[in-house]
C-alpha cells in the first residue's frame, strides 16, 4: 500500500509538490494557515501564476469535475498528522529584516505544530532551504514533541525548482539528494520518487549536513556565475568590449559552459539573493566566515548591475531623468513567472521614478505583484500602451513577448527611438534597422 503523503506550506514549493505527489499517483493532503490561499486552491487555482500548475490542480484536488480526487486541503495540522506517513515541510524561509541571516520561524513554528500529534510512525521530511545545522536541530525538536519519538523520524528532500519549470522539475527532476540518518527513510523516499527514478534521475544519499548544503552551494555556484559575466560586461565598458561576443566565446569551454553566462541587470527573487546572504550568515557562526567572503562582492556586483542601468538610462536621455517619459518592458524577476520578489526589473523602475522619470510599466503576468510593491508607478496593459510617448524603452524581464515586438511597429508610437536591453535578448540589429539606437550593458560599440 503507497504511503499517503502531506504537504505543509502551500506556496510556490508547497502548491507545486502536493499537485505533482497526486500526479506521480499519490494520495496528498495539504496544509496551509492562509484561509484564502486552501480556497484558491480547492477551485484548482494556483498562488502564484506557475505554467501548467492550474492544469495539474484540476487534475487532482478532490471535488472538481473529472478530477482524481487525490489531492485534498486542511487547516488542522491533527488532520495532517492522522492522514499521512510522509510529511513535505515546504514553508517559506526568508530573510531576516535588517540581517543577511535565514528566518526560520516558519519553518520552526511549521514542526512544532505537527510534531505533538504524531502518534504513529511517520517520516518528516524538510524541502525547505536552511541553513546547515538546521535539520539535526530539528530531527532534535522532533523526538522531543512527538508522542511517536524515535519513530517520528526527519529526513531532508532540498528542491531544485526553477521557477517557470517548477512542474517539470518536480516530476522529472535532473536529481534527487536526500539526507537521511537510517535505511527506513531512505527506502520510503526511494517509494516516492519511484516514477522519477524509474526514468533514470540520479539519486543522491547524503547526511543531512551535506543534504542541506547542496541547495544552498548550487545557489551559491550560480550566483557566482552570473555575477562573473556581469563583472566582465563592467570590463568590457570600460574596454570598448562585447560581451556577448565574449559570453559566446566562454561557453564553448566545455569547463564553463554557456548557461548562466547572459550578462544583464543580474539576479532576484526569492531565493538566490537571500540564499547567499544566508549562507555568508551561516558560515560566520560556524566559525567559516572567510570560506565565503567572496559572496559579498558576489552581491555587491549584482546589486551595481541595478544602479548602473539607472546611469545608462540618465545617460541616454542627456543627463538628466526629470521630467522623462521612460517605458519599462518588465516586473517580474524572470519570465514566465509573476515573482517580484527582489525583482531587478521592479526595482529599477522605482529607482528611475524616484529620481524623476515618469515611468510606466507593462509585464505579462506580474503587474498585480508590481502594483502591490510599488503602486506609485504607472502601469499598463499592453506594452504599445507602456511605450506611448516614451522618451526611452528598457527592456528588463526576457518574455518571448517582448522578443517578438515589431520595431517598427513600436517607432510609431515613441517620442524617441531609444531602446535599453537590460538583459541582452534583443536583435540589436533589428531594432536599429527600425531606426532605433540600441545599447545594453556590457556592449558599448555593439
């Protein structure tokens, strides 16, 4: 008989785990303390726009016309206790205010409401990211509050989602890492992942140090990717360089690689930036502060990649934003995602408001997130709307929409022909052929 399997937090990991559970043929129960949020998603409706993860809900959650039944929402973490053998924690960790350290409240307060009624044997598995320590702290937790003790047991599942292929990379991920402190969790999680596995993903057994560790590294290694393009883009300005052209060159090492080499207004979100500073905090109170020092200038390129497309932007329209009409072509942090958590493209935009431009904004998807964060910008529904009578379009989140704009079109309806690719996806050739001056970060004679 299949382990019947619960979720705890249903946000972004959370609500795409539990549907792809019912998916893979299990039975899933979760929970979540946000009323509003188990509505949503008793009527098949996902957070957080995510592609394919509405068509997966109403496939699965219970009530809905031809659905499975197989996924179903409680409030009572004793139900979610009497319902299942596995349980996912997937609970936010974000970063403290005014620290670089992970909060861990959530994720705490998530453990200490389900551990007291856990009476049967049962396997708790973290897919929160924390830092390393953490899960040995909590297996700790566990035993103390569990009516169960040693047979409440806790693993650690870290994810690997990128969102926009979040669904995709839970039911087909490139690895499964597990840490694990005995045979049972380990065959249990072997149960789980069985359809994954089957298709020939790598499984990786590891303690629950290392088990944490991976999440945290592979951020950190990516980060440090995309900041190092980024720190070249700022060599090749001074340079008279190209670093597309440079980024091209690079990525046929087959040491380095192409991916994450695109040089641009660098990374946000949810997880990346507050994951490093995370992981600098964590390693100053293991005594290992050094070990990670090279994250700070890490951060600190990223963050001038921000700063330095406000100084191209003034730049382009003569010295000075006052006054200037200024389109900006993006909210959300990446595409295909309506994230605006630390969104460069978001941020940008407020800057160059707060400085003096009349700025309006046009994303896809994000523009409920955007206006949220920062409803003194003008915002509009379409992106020929955005550009009517801008002094200067900046393009900062790479939809396919975006890519795909008819130049010529769009000349039509600015004041002045003046595009800014912030993340180097444009044909520069295309738009200048329309008549437009291009420039990018990084490409000052491209």
């Amino acid at each position: 008989m299949s382990p019947k399997i619960t979720v705890i937090g249903l946000g972004y990991l959370g609500a795409t785990h539990a549907a792809a559970m019912a998916e893979l043929g299990f039975e899933v129960l979760g929970l979540d303390v946000v009323p509003e949020k188990i509505a949503r998603l008793a009527r098949g409706e996902a957070p957080m726009y995510e592609p394919g993860l509405d068509e997966l809900l109403r496939r699965h959650v219970a009530g809905l016309p031809g659905s499975t039944g197989r996924l179903s929402f409680t409030e009572s973490p004793a139900e979610v206790a009497a319902f299942g053998d596995i349980h996912f924690v997937c609970v936010n960790t974000p970063q403290k205010p005014g620290e670089y350290a992970c909060d861990m409240s959530y994720v705490d307060a998530a453990v200490d409401a389900l551990a007291p009624h856990l009476t049967r044997p049962a396997l708790v598995v973290g897919k929160s990211t924390v830092p390393v320590g953490s899960a040995a702290r909590l297996a700790r937790r566990l035993a103390e509050l569990a009516p169960a003790g040693a047979d409440a047991e806790l693993a650690w599942n870290p994810e690997f989602l990128r969102e926009g292929f979040a669904v995709e990379d839970t039911l087909r991920p490139d690895r499964i890492v597990v840490g694990v402190t005995g045979e049972r969790a380990e065959t249990l999680l072997r149960e789980v992942y069985a359809t994954p596995l089957a298709g020939g993903t790598p499984f990786i057994v590891a303690d629950l140090p290392t088990a944490e560790l991976v999440k945290t590294a592979a951020n950190a290694f990516l980060s440090t990717k995309i900041s190092f393009i980024n720190a070249m883009a700022e060599i090749c300005e001074a340079a008279d360089g190209d670093v597309v052209t440079l980024a091209e060159a690079l990525g046929h090492d087959d040491r380095i690689g192409r991916k994450f080499l695109r040089a641009g207004i660098g990374f946000g979100g949810g997880c990346l930036p507050k994951d490093i500073r995370a992981f600098m905090a964590r390693a100053g109170e293991l005594g290992a502060a050094e070990a990670l020092s090279f994250l700070r200038e890490i951060d600190s390129i990223n963050m001038r990649r921000r700063a330095a497309m406000v100084e191209l932007t003034r730049e382009t329209l003569g010295g000075s934003l006052l006054g200037k009409r200024v389109a900006v072509l993006g909210a959300a942090f990446k595409p295909d995602s309506d994230d605006v958590r630390d969104s460069p493209a978001l941020n940008i935009a407020g800057q160059l408001h707060l400085q003096g431009a009349e700025v309006t904004v046009y994303d896809p998807k994000a523009m409920v997130n955007a206006r949220g964060v920062f409803p003194t910008l003008r915002y509009a529904d379409t992106a020929a709307a955005a550009i009517q009578g801008a002094h200067a379009v900046l393009h900062l989140t790479e939809w396919r929409e975006f890519r795909e704009l008819d130049p010529a079109a769009l000349g039509e309806l600015v004041a002045d022909r003046q595009v800014l690719d912030g993340r180097n996806a444009l044909d520069p050739a295309l738009w200048r052929k329309a008549g437009w001056t291009y420039r990018a970060l990084g490409r000052p004679t491209a």
